[in-house]
C-alpha cells in the first residue's frame, strides 16, 4: 500500500511539473503611459522594461472595465460585463452593510476553482474587492488557497492601515494610524508599516513554500519520492493584485528620495477623504518604481529557485489611469499614452491598459503584439496552459497561440463593456471600429458614438453620420451584448 501510494505522488509530480506556473500581477489604475514598455520616459521602471524586452508586450489588449470590481471579476470568471457576477462598483448591503463590496454567487466559477482541478495551488496577495467571508465571497470561497492583503477596496485607499486581511482573519499593524472605513476626514500620509512592501513579502513567502515538491505535512519518504520525479516543483498561481498607484498618494521615504525635487509641484491640501500630499508627482512616480521594485524581487526569487522558465508571467492594470484626483497629474506623466478618458470612462483611456507576458523558451522575447483581447481571455488562456478545459458560456478566448506563436488563433466578434454610474454607457469593440452609447438608462436607443481606431486611437472624430451600416452593426451590438444582472440597479 505504502509503495503505491508512493507511485501515485510521484505521477501526480510528474504530469504537475509540466504544467507551468502562472502569475498575474495586477496594476490598481495604471494608465497605459505610465511604464517604460508604452513610452514612459520620467518613471523608472526597470523590471517591467525587462519583461518586456524579454516577452510579449500587447498593444490592443484592454481590461475587464473602468473600474475595480468589476475588472476584477471578468479576470477572475472569463465573462465580460454584459454577463458577468458583478458589473459595476458597489457596496455589500446584506449583513449589516459595512466594509466590503458586492459579493459574488456562490455558483460563480473562478480561474483559481478552475486551476485548483488541475492540481495547483493557489493564491492572491493585495486587493479582492469581491466580497466578505461573512458572504462567503472572499477568495477562500472562490478556489484560492491562500490571501493576504485588503478584502475591502474602500480599506485600500490607505497603504498605512490598521490591518490587513490574512486567510480571512484580521491580522493587526502596530503603529499605523487608525482608519475607520468611510470615514469623512483625511486619511493621515504616513504610518510605519506600508502594505504594499508586506503585501510583496507574502508573494515572495507563498512562492517559496511551493517550490517544494509537496507540502511539509506530507511524509519525509512521500516528499522525497515526489520531489525526486518533479524537480522539486509544484505548479502554482499566483494572483498578486497590487494596490499600487491608487490613491491615496503615499510612498515610504527611502522611495520619495528618488523624485522629490526632481519637478515642481502644487502641494494637494483639500483632500477630504485621500491622503493630502505636499509632493504628489514625486510620491506617484515613486509609487510605480517601488512597485517595479517589488516585480522585480519576485522575478529574482523565480530565477533563484530555478523556476523562471517554468513560470509564465502576465502584468496589466485593472482600469485605466485615474483623471487628476488628489494631487495625481495624468496629464504631465502621459499617463493615458494620449488615449481619450481615464478611470470611469469607456473611451480608450479607461479601459486600454499595459498588457506584458514573459515565459522565457516559450515567449518570443522582444515580440509584440496587437491582437484584440481583454481581461476575460485570462481564465481560458490559462486553462489551456494548465491542460484543463475552460467552461462553456464564457466570453474569453485563449490567447496561448499567440503567446507561443502557434497557428490557430481565434478572435473575437466584438469585446462588450458596460458602466451603471453616472447615466450609464456601453461600448463595443469590433475590428477597428469602436462605438459608445452614453446615458443608456435614460435614452437606451439613442445613437451611439462611433470611431475608425485604426485611423482615430484618440477617438476625436465621431464618423457615425458617415457610416450609417457600421452604426447599424454597433447598435445591434449594444443591444444584444447583455443578459439580465442578478442585482437589479445594474439592468438599462
């Protein structure tokens, strides 16, 4: 018994280790501009300019919306806002209200459920934004062995919070300030313990406890067995959804040094909720390069632990840059790379987002791409990695031919997103065109906006009274790219 039990592990570790890893590590309202890859000349970011220059970079990859949770849940469930769980940002209201957002049903199925089948471990360091343990809609609940860092995105507009989330408990931070969720004063600038460096020490932590071939409670001879057949490798995921650069505008010291000075600035004093901030373009550039920092220790750890080719990593942002907002400056950065809109808006600035992947022997370095693709073509992009089969119904397509250059690839139709603040608009993608419908719940037959992408990326010129049959497309577009939302103030 105990020999086939034996065998039985080390067959397991053998078809796991050709399976790679997979991380995502997600960008909270990075515009397009704002990294060296798509033109950033004045913040430093190193580790990604590496990752690029080493993999894949995508010049017409958009994320899941514009706006956090919903992003979120297209990556996560590989549908877009028109079917997915969650479709704008909201507020928990069962249990009290309180910290939180809207959960997830409980039959909603996740990438990390999906990997879980196909024998990886998972887990998810930084923001969730998809509900709260007492919905039972924390990561727990939705296939991730592991999280650490804020449920609750309203709690993340402080990077000095009073604690953070570990496997859904509390876990306290001595010495940082108190911040009450909702609180209508400022949030204080500093603290002694900033999230995003504990937050990036738990991903290094997590990766190294699976770089054993089993886990520790496994017994010594069992662990030796299946250490011996898989390389001492056990597949995982890795979700690390970084809080940087939303506001609240904070960075510790030894990062601020980098910048400050470097520009003139108009210290941002009314805040009255963010964080005022007398240097906010020193403490936003500084931001994004202790960020590439952070990136860059888990590509170090990676290649320590003789992972780096078994490891394919995927960057991007959940939205696009945030507009000027407490002392950020989109404008003197680039930060939308000259893309019409910003965070909230369906125009390119809002939604189209660094897209980079690198899995060194696999990944053409220095390749890239402009393929049409969006957060939803995550879930089945690494189920196919992964070799387990992708749900049906969902919006994505896998993307892993053109990662690997490999023939075959499809593409989609049109990409579908939909916004329920404000008046509420739709957008549609389809080929180079791009149409917008704005105050839907208002009007939801009025004529959409439309753009040739291929000769206006800026989207300046409304062409829909020139191309009466392209509109006709789009509008039927709008109207049939939706089901019925489960939460009711999200249906036009």
């Amino acid at each position: 018994m105990k020999s086939l039990l034996l065998a039985l592990l080390a067959a397991i570790a053998v078809h796991a280790a050709d399976k790679p890893n997979i991380v995502f590590i997600l960008a909270d309202d990075l515009g397009i501009g704002d990294i060296g890859p798509y033109g950033q000349k004045k913040i430093k970011t190193p580790n990604l300019d590496r990752i690029a220059a080493e993999g894949m970079k995508f010049t017409g990859f958009y994320s899941g919306h514009a706006v956090c949770a919903p992003s979120r849940c297209t990556l996560m469930t590989g549908k877009h806002t028109g079917h997915s769980a969650i479709r704008n940002n909201g507020q928990r209201s069962g249990g009290g209200g309180g910290e939180g957002q809207t959960p997830m049903p409980g039959d909603t199925v996740t990438v990390a459920q999906l990997l879980k089948k196909a024998g990886y471990s998972t887990a998810i360091v930084g923001k969730w934004g998809l509900g709260m343990p007492e919905d039972k809609s924390s990561p727990l609940n939705f296939g991730f062995d592991h999280h650490y860092g804020y449920l609750c995105q309203g709690m993340a507009h402080t990077f000095y919070p009073p604690y953070l989330w570990r496997d859904d408990a509390k876990e306290t931070l001595d010495g940082n300030p108190d911040y009450i969720y909702g609180q209508k004063e400022p949030i204080a600038l500093s603290g002694k313990t900033y999230s995003s460096d504990l937050i990036g020490d738990d991903a290094l932590t997590w990766v190294r406890k699976q770089s054993r071939a089993e886990r520790d409670s496994l017994p010594q001879a069992a662990r030796r067995a299946a250490a011996e057949a898989a390389g001492n490798d056990q597949p995982f995921f890795l979700y690390y959804a970084s809080t940087i650069p939303h506001v609240s505008l904070q960075v510790p010291d030894d990062s601020l040094a980098e910048y400050k000075g470097q520009w003139p600035e108009t210290p941002f004093t009314t805040s009255k909720h963010y964080a005022n901030n007398p240097t906010p373009r020193a403490t936003y550039a500084a931001m994004i390069t202790r960020l590439d920092r952070d990136i860059g220790r888990l590509m170090a750890l990676l290649k320590e632990l003789k992972l780096d080719e078994k490891t394919i990593v995927f960057f991007g942002s959940d939205n696009g840059a945030v507009f000027s907002l407490t002392g950020t400056d989109p404008e003197f950065f680039g930060s939308t790379g000259g893309l019409r809109g910003f965070k909230q808006d369906l125009y390119e600035g809002g939604i189209r987002t660094p897209f980079l992947a690198r899995w060194p022997g696999k990944i053409k370095a220095g390749s890239t791409s402009d393929h049409m693709g969006a957060f939803w073509d995550f879930l089945p992009t690494a189920c196919e990695l992964a070799g387990v089969d992708a749900p049906k119904g969902i919006d994505g397509i896998s993307i892993a031919p053109t990662l690997l250059g490999q023939p075959g690839q499809k593409t989609h139709d049109c990409l579908y997103w939909e916004y329920h603040s404000g008046g509420s608009d739709q957008a549609v993608r389809f080929g180079a065109w791009k149409a917008i419908r704005h105050n839907v719940k208002k009007a939801p037959d009025s004529t959409p906006e439309l753009y040739d992408l291929k000769t206006d990326p800026a989207e300046k010129t409304n062409v829909a009274a020139q191309n009466p049959d392209v509109l006709a497309k789009a509008a039927a577009l709008l109207k049939s790219g939706r089901t019925p939302s489960h939460v009711a103030q999200w249906n036009f």
